[in-house]
C-alpha cells in the first residue's frame, strides 16, 4: 500500500491558503522525510510561480515520486515534463453533469481524448496516473470504459475520485471491486469529505483491492477537505495491519508545520493529532490510563507511535488519582484529605468557566498544604515595547533572574512574539513556547484577555501556565514568566 499526498496541490486550494515558496520546499521535504510515496507538488500550467515552484521541488532530489497535475491538453503535460517531474497526472471529467457545463464533450469524445493524452504522456514520461474527474457521480459501465482506455493506453494507474464527496463506503466497495476485476491497472483513490466520509470511503476502497491512496496533511482540500494522512495511515497500520511505508512517529510534526504554514489550527479534538487525543480528564477515565493506558485508548495505537504525547488534563471532571499523579511529577505530596480539597478547588475554578493550568494546580496545592514555592525564578521589572506598520516590532525587558539583574532585547513578528522571545532571552534554561492560546473574556476593545500558553524544556517536559489583563502583550509576558517559574518550582522539587 502505497500514500499519495496532495497537500501542496489540493491541500493549498483550501479557500484562504497560499503557501510560499520556501513553505512549499519545506513541505516537500518533510513529505519526503515521513515516507510518503508520492508527492503532487502542484499544477504547473496554472501560473508561472507554481511552475518554478514544481520544478525546484522535483530538483531536489527527494526519495518520493514528484507529480505534476495537468488537464488533458498536450501543453499542460508539456509544462510538467519541462518541470522534471517523475509522474504526471492528467484528468478529465466523465461524469454527466461535469462533461456538458464544463467542457462540453461527449462521451466518445472523452474516451479519444482519455486514449490520446495517456499515450502522449507515456511517450514522454515514465509514470502517468488518469484520473476520471467525478467518477463516483459518472455511469459504471461508462466509467470502467473510461479506465480500460486510460489503462490499454499506457497508464501506469488510474486515480478513482469522489470529487465532491457523495459516496458512501457500502458503494466504494462495490465500485472499487469492479474497477479492480475489470480494469487492469493498479487503482487509486481520492476522496472529500463533504459528508465527512472521506477517511471511511478511503479505507474502504483499499478493502476493495485500491492499492494508493490520496491524502492530505489535517484534511486540507476543496471545500471540507480532503482524507487526512494520520487518520487514512493510522486506521490502515494500526487497524488492518497494513503497511504504508510512512513514518507514523512524525505524523503529529507534520500536522503541526502544516498547520503553522498553513494558518489553519488543528481542532483538540482532532483524531490522532488534536490535543485532546491522548489527553484525559475525566476521573475515571485518568485512574484507568493510570493504572494502563489501553484502559481508555485503543491499545493498538499509542501517543508514542504518532509522535504525540498522553497528557492528563484539570477539569471539573478531574478525580483525585490524576490530581495526586499530577502533583507526584512536582514532588508534591498531600495527604489524602488535603487531595480531597486541592480536587474540590479544581473543579470549583473549571466551573467557573476557567481553564486550570499546571501553574494553578501547583498553586493550590501549596496553598492547601500550607507550604511555599521556594520562591520565582523570575521576576519582571519593565518591558518595553516599539511597534507600527512602518516599524520592526521589539521589545526589551528587564528581569531578575535568580536576583541577578537582566536585560535582553529581540524582535519578532508582532508586539507579543517579541515581548515572549526577550523574555526567552533571559533564561539561562533552554525552553521554548509550544502552544499559545488567547480568547476574550468580556467584550468590547477593552476586552480583558486571558492567555494559557505551554512551554516545554530540554528533556520534552511540558509544562502550561496562563496571565489575563485588558493589555495582550502584558497578559501574555505574565503567562511566559508564571510558567518559566513553574518549570523551577518543578527543577527545585527534583533537586530536593
């Protein structure tokens, strides 16, 4: 089994997305470095940038097969040849409604076509896949006609698309199964996900006999999206025990550089890569994990194996084996009466409608054990900050770190990346910012902000912390330095 990512093809057609040059390079690399067979690198004809943009992809010479896209016009595969790719796809619609509004051709029509530029391709290239454009929405009979001239034509594969996401997985079996008795070609799939059914159509067609997929980083695409990598590879790895040739402990690094490039934030609740996928918060559910996590994970499929991480969350379902597990990683140690109050604090804060960091945590407890924090690591004198449109934005700041007095300028792309990497600068630890999240807690532009952001150190550990107030950037330099402390309190407590 085979992947076919189309991420910096159909992936950047999602309304609102344009990815760079160098994002695209990017992409291409990371693609390349998780295993990916194939890699659609874009449509070259389309414009003269997403020319130069296939051909330095296909120079660089990644281990993944470089596509190109091309219409079925003798000029388009031209373009992809010149580019230097190593297969190009063509297609063209077949389905009734696409073949009259869109290029007004007849079924026979299609067919001389289809026979034409697969030919044409395979005199000049290697590798060509056709894709019958709407094939899920076009008549079997005519369909299978379609791919057994593509396939006596030369085509190396033959793409079957559920172009606007309309099929069922009862119906891709049995259009997959006949494709695969009676056209003899090696079969791919491509599906959307108007109905959400993208990922369930793919693994389907793959129990028919398809033998490559289609997909996309976080199940980018036209309109709702296309299959998305994690879910189509974990389900066929993990599931049906087929091998895919991709790096599954770099899934959640790839969903993450997609999503930063991309613009587009990954939903918690995302499978496989969302943040609440191995997070718990539930009391029962943490004492299960605790004592086994395939308690209440799939057991078949783990944080580790995804590259993620298994994380037990506060919240008003929270019990008191998370809470005293929690604290166990600080050293802190209450007795079981004061765990019965530290839980009853957690819950009281979370319904009040308020997110419960690490720092919170650990803050109630000492308050509960009547015991002190050792002291701030930290502690923020002034901060200084220089933005406009015409303007770099910097910030500089002055700290006492562990009562030495530091100073520490930097720039960054807005008022607030800069006010966080001066403060950043004045660490001595290595740490850097992994999540930041700010919402409005009352309305109007004098909105108070409140801000959790999560910083992890050299040895992986994460560690969350939050700061709220009518000024972001202040809001926001008060969440960095709580948590910066909060890792000492933690060093401290090892220490000890």
């Amino acid at each position: 089994m085979t992947v076919f990512d189309t991420t910096l093809r159909d992936g950047e057609q999602t309304p609102g997305i344009s990815f760079t040059f160098a994002q695209k390079l990017d992409i291409a690399r990371q693609l390349a470095g998780i295993g990916v067979h194939a890699i659609e690198a874009g449509f070259p004809a389309s414009s003269e940038g997403e020319r130069e943009t296939v051909k330095a992809i296909a120079d660089l010479g990644l281990d993944s097969v470089i596509c190109g896209l091309a219409r079925s016009r003798k000029e388009d595969v031209d373009v992809c040849i010149d580019c230097g790719v190593d297969m190009v796809h063509v297609f063209i619609p077949t389905s009734e409604v696409q073949r009259v509004h869109t290029i007004k051709k007849t079924p026979e029509e299609v067919l001389d076509i289809t026979r034409e530029i697969v030919s044409y391709v395979r005199d000049h290239c290697d590798l060509c896949m056709f894709s019958a454009m709407d094939a899920t929405r076009t008549g079997t009979e005519y369909l299978i006609s379609v791919f057994q001239a593509a396939a006596e034509a030369g085509a190396t594969i033959i793409n079957v698309p559920d172009t606007v996401g309309v099929y069922t997985p009862t119906a891709m079996k049995q259009l997959i199964g006949r494709i695969v008795a009676e056209v003899d070609c090696p079969v791919d799939v491509h599906c959307h996900n108007d109905f959400g059914l993208a990922v369930a159509n793919t693994v389907t067609a793959v129990e028919a006999g398809a033998s490559q997929v289609q997909v996309t980083v976080n199940g980018l695409g036209e309109r709702a999206g296309n299959a998305d990598i994690a879910q189509t590879v974990m389900i066929l790895e993990s599931i049906y025990g087929v091998r895919t040739g991709v790096k599954t402990e770099r899934l959640f690094e790839t969903s993450r550089l997609i999503s930063r490039y991309s613009g587009i934030a990954v939903l918690p609740t995302q499978p496989i890569v969302g943040d609440n996928a191995f997070s718990h918060e539930s009391g029962i559910h943490s004492h299960g994990v605790i004592a086994c996590a395939a308690t209440f994970e799939p057991g078949i499929m783990t944080p580790e194996m995804v590259g993620h991480r298994r994380k037990l969350t506060l919240g008003k379902h929270v019990g008191r084996h998370a809470v005293r597990q929690m604290l166990t990683h600080a050293h802190i140690t209450p007795s079981d009466s004061e765990i019965d109050q530290i839980v009853e604090k957690v819950k009281f804060m979370s319904t009040k409608g308020k997110k419960v960091t690490d720092a919170d945590l650990y803050e109630i407890a000492e308050t509960v054990m009547g015991i002190g924090n050792g002291g701030r690591a930290i502690e923020l004198q002034d901060i200084a900050i220089m933005t406009g449109n015409h303007v770099i934005p910097t910030a500089s700041v002055k700290a006492l770190v562990y009562g030495k007095e530091l100073v520490c300028s930097s720039t960054g792309t807005g008022p607030v990346d800069a006010a966080l990497k001066a403060i950043l600068g004045v660490v001595p630890a290595k740490i850097q910012l992994k999540e930041f999240n700010i919402e409005a807690i009352s309305g109007g532009s004098d909105a108070i902000g409140h801000v959790n952001i999560a910083v992890e150190d050299e040895h992986g550990n994460i560690f969350s912390a939050s700061g709220s107030g009518d000024d972001i950037v202040l809001a926001s330099t008060e969440a960095m330095v709580n948590a910066i402390n909060l890792l000492q309190r933690i060093r401290q407590a090892e220490e000890k």
